[in-house]
C-alpha cells in the first residue's frame, strides 16, 4: 500500500462551539482545556505526562469519536460500552482521505474482554488468549495487527517485559512501514526510542512537543540506572 494514505487521523481539536466547563471533567484537566490543535505523527504519537494529566482521557475520546468502543476492541465489536467521558462529543477530528480497513483500541483494563472476543472468533488463534500470559497474549493481538489501520493503544508496556517491548518495537515499526498509524499513551523509556515518532507532553500548560531526550521518563530512567545506590540512599532512610 501507498504512504499517501497516511495519516489516517489529520488532526484532533476541541469544537470551539462545545460546552467547556472547566470546573466540570473533563475541561477541569488542564491538557483538555488547552489541547488546541493536536496534529499526530503519520506514524506514531506517544502521549506522555504525569499520572493525571489526561492522557488516558483524550485516547479514550479519540477512540470513541473514530467509532470504536471505549471497552477497547474494534469498531465491530464490544459494543458494550463503560462510561466514558462527553469529551468525544466535543472533539473535531480532521481525518484522511482513505479510511482504514482496521482500526483497533487496546486499554490494559480491558485486555480481558478483548481476548475474550478474539477467542470467540471463527479460526481464533490456537491456544485461547487466555491461557496465553498477559504479555504473550498482547503480543500475539499486535502480531495480528495489519499495516491498513490505526491503533490506540493505552501503556501497552503494562503487558510487557523489557525484552517484549523491544519486541513490540520492531513489530510497530514493520507495521508502520506496512502503512498503519499509532496513537500511544505509555511510561515507557523503552518504547518511547521509536523514532519514526511524535511525542506529545500533556502538562498544565496544554499539550506540548518534546524529544524524546528531554522527556523525564529517559532523563530519570537514566539517571537512577547510572547511580542508583546513591539514588537509593537520597530517597530511603534505611538503605546503606
Ligand atoms: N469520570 C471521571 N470523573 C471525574 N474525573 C475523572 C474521571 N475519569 C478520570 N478523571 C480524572 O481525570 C484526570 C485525568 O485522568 P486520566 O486517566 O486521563 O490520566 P492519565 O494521564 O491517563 O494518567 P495515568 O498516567 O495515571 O494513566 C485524573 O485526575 C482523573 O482522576
Ligand atoms: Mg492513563
């Protein structure tokens, strides 16, 4: 497939006719309150930010405003929808020209749900996701992925091991040049290297770029692995 069919997701902003309470979430979060205009990377955006700062809150609306259910899973199944916040019905999204063959919302609190459907499919994979461990199974759904579609996915690293992330890395990166487009919100040092990639900063001032050597998850990481003794002695009383 051509690159030109990328981005399938242009743009994301907040519809400036929209009822934007900001003492009422999820306008009281100051990353939705000043999201402006969100521009993903053809390839990857990685959402990053403290706990709380709203990632989590704007992958989800996305998910929804794009027809896919907040549960996670695709826009044909689970429809089973949680509670969601309105910020989807305030959000206006610039999208391609193509649309994707797939499109897929993976959230670690449903992880179940989603191997639960994905077991229940005709020629499912063999054996049930289930009996597969949580990171073996999460890479078995991204290995299944196609390169004709956008992804949304919430800390996948919960899933993995340091070496699976690696792992999910080259799997990204094949399906990325296979044409696919990722939206990820993530911790991780490790998965946030991807360079073919956008990071955004959610924080009190809005929704910012920012390198990937200057986000505290590499700066911090870094740091406690080079002198984590010494590291260890500042923050606990009873280390030696
Ligand atoms: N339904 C809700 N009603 C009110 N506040 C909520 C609701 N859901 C989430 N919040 C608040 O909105 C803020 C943003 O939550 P969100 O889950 O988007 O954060 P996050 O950036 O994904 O954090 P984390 O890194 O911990 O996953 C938090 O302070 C949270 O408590
Ligand atoms: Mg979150």
């Amino acid at each position: 497939m051509s690159f030109a069919a990328k981005p399938y997701l242009r743009s994301v902003t907040i519809d400036p006719a929209a009822d934007a309470d900001p003492d009422d979430y999820p306008f009281s979060i100051p990353a939705v309150r000043e999201l402006g205009v969100l521009e993903p990377h053809p390839d990857v955006t990685f959402f990053v930010g403290e706990n709380g700062a709203g990632k989590s809150t704007v992958l989800e609306a996305i998910a929804v405003a794009l027809d896919m259910p907040a549960e996670g899973g695709t826009r044909n199944v689970l429809r089973e929808q949680q509670e969601v916040s309105p910020l989807h019905r305030c959000l206006k999204l610039v999208k391609g020209f193509k649309r994707p063959r797939y499109s897929y919302f993976l959230r670690a609190e449903s992880l179940f749900n989603v191997f639960t459907y994905l077991d229940s499919l005709p020629g499912n994979p063999e054996p049930s996701l289930h009996l597969r461990s949580h990171g073996e199974a999460f890479m078995d759904v991204l290995q299944g992925f196609s390169g004709d579609g956008i992804y949304l996915l919430d800390e996948p690293e919960a899933a993995l091991s340091p070496n699976r992330q690696l792992a999910a890395l080259a799997v990204i990166d094949r399906l990325v040049k296979q044409g696919a487009q990722f939206i990820i919100a993530t911790h991780s040092p490790i998965l946030l290297a991807y360079p073919r990639a956008k990071i955004l900063l959610f924080d009190e001032t809005g929704i910012s770029h920012v390198d990937y050597e200057d986000t505290e998850h590499y700066a911090v990481t870094r740091d406690f692995l080079n002198h984590y003794p010494r590291r260890l002695q500042q923050l606990l009383d009873d280390a030696d």
